[in-house]
C-alpha cells in the first residue's frame, strides 16, 4: 500500500462539487485524510475564487488506473478540458504523489512540480503531512510551507462541513 496525496480544486459550484468529489473519493477508498479547505484568488487567469484541500488515501492501485479514476470523477461532475489549463473548473483533482516514489511516464511526473509552486497545494499538503519528505528535494512539507513566498498568493481557510462520515 502507497500513501498517495490528491489536490481537489473547484471554482463552479464549488461547495456540491468539492462534497461530491469527496464523496466518490470515500466510496473509492475508504478512509480519507482531509486538510482544511481554503479559498484563493484564481492563479493564471481572470477568474471566481476557487476552493482547495489536499486528500489522503491508501491504496496500491497502479498510478495509470488512478489517473484514469479521477479524470472520470471529474468528468462525472461537468469537468470539460477546454480552455487548457488555467480556466474556470468544476472539479480538478490532482494526483501530486505516489507514496516515496518519483515516477515519470506518459506525461505524469511525480511528485508534482505544483507542490512547491502554489500556496493552495503546499499549505493544506503541509497541515496533514509536514514531517513526510519531498521525494525530490528531500525537505519536509513543513520546511518548503516555511519557506514559501506567502505574500505571492493569498488564501484563506473557510469553515466547511464534508458531510462524510470520517
């Protein structure tokens, strides 16, 4: 078993998409370890402030078959892939690690390079595993979050019922 570490964004409908999201993450893997959720400005484009957690799960399943899980999860919540990257989202979730390991195939490298670039990853990823290293840069989660450049991009935490029971 893998302790993998997901990103969950939403910036349409945000409150049902991120409970939803949840939800299907539950229903997938059991026990979920859930940071706080924050909103922040939207980052690369004009856009509604977005909602943003880091979630934990178990699992041994191959990174190829959970690429495809949450791309289906999105899908199943409105997700479309226009606009390219930096555009208004109904749901994004985002595989950042797979336990210790550094994969690169198919145009998945991980750990992700968003880790130690965004405050709405790094900070909520730090909260729930800020002793666990960075299987790159060998530094603790909580050691890159003290480090990081706080004042370039603002977030704040938001009071916010799952609705799961944990």
């Amino acid at each position: 078993m893998e302790r993998i570490w997901l990103s969950l964004g939403s910036n349409i409908d945000r409150e049902r998409n991120i409970r939803a999201a949840l939800h299907d993450l539950q229903a997938e893997f059991g026990r979920l370890l859930i940071s706080r959720i924050y909103e922040s400005e939207a980052v690369g484009f004009a856009g509604d402030a977005f909602y943003n957690l880091v979630v934990g799960v178990d699992t041994d399943r191959p990174v190829e078959e959970l690429i495809r899980l949450f791309r289906a999860i999105e899908s199943a919540h409105g997700r479309t892939r226009e606009g390219g990257g930096f555009a208004a989202r109904t749901l994004d979730i985002d595989l950042l690690t797979y336990g210790d390991q550094i994969i690169d195939m198919a145009g998945v490298h991980l750990p992700r390079d968003e880790i130690t670039r965004y405050a709405f990853v790094l900070l909520p990823l730090s909260e729930l595993a800020g002793e666990s290293r960075h299987p790159e840069l060998d530094e603790t989660y909580g050691e890159l979050w003290r480090r990081f450049d706080r004042a370039s991009q603002r977030l704040w935490p938001v009071p916010f019922e799952t609705g799961l029971e944990l």
